[in-house]
C-alpha cells in the first residue's frame, strides 16, 4: 500500500499543491522537502515531510550535533564525577586460636 504523505510548511502566497512552500523553520521559500517521520499504523502507513531551506537545515544539524556532543561529555562527566566508594577485604575468619599462642 503506497503511503500517504503529509507536508509540514509555513503558509504563504504560493498555491497549496506547488512544488515550492515556506520553509518551516524561517518562512523563505524553498523547494527542499526532508523526510521528518514515517508513521506504521495497522492499515495505513504516513509518512511526514517537512519543507526546510539549505540554511536552516545546516543549522539544526550543526545544532543536532552539537547536542549529542553536550550529551555525549555529560555521561562522561556523570561517569568520572561518580564516587568509587572504597571497598575492603572482607575479614578473614579464623578457625582456631593457635597462631596467637
């Protein structure tokens, strides 16, 4: 079954069909279209399109990219910030008393 699209843009004075529409980000017209989510439902596939000119596409990678790296250094933070709690030899028990004699 072919999916259904649906296409994200920003209104704007271009007709509703057209092959160009509103970036949604900043609202310049453009004809980029990138493939945001595709939806599995049961009897029904959609697929979810967004409008995104070549500037603000750069920008949200650059910025996508730049939040895994802030993730990326947090765990490694978390990791080396962690408390190591000391853990010591667990007592010998003895079985007699005559090495103390």
């Amino acid at each position: 079954m072919k999916p259904k699209r649906i296409y994200l843009y920003t209104e704007s004075h271009l007709p509703e069909n057209g092959w160009f529409q509103g970036c949604l980000r900043c609202a310049s017209i453009t004809a980029r279209l990138q493939l945001h989510k595709t939806i599995i439902m049961a009897d029904l596939t959609k697929e979810v399109y967004v409008y995104i000119c070549p500037p603000c596409q750069k920008s949200l990678t650059i910025s996508i990219e730049e939040q895994a790296f802030q993730h990326i250094c947090a765990q490694v933070l978390d990791e080396y910030q962690t408390p190591v709690e000391p853990k010591p030899p667990s007592p010998r028990s003895v079985s007699s008393n005559e090495s103390t004699n």
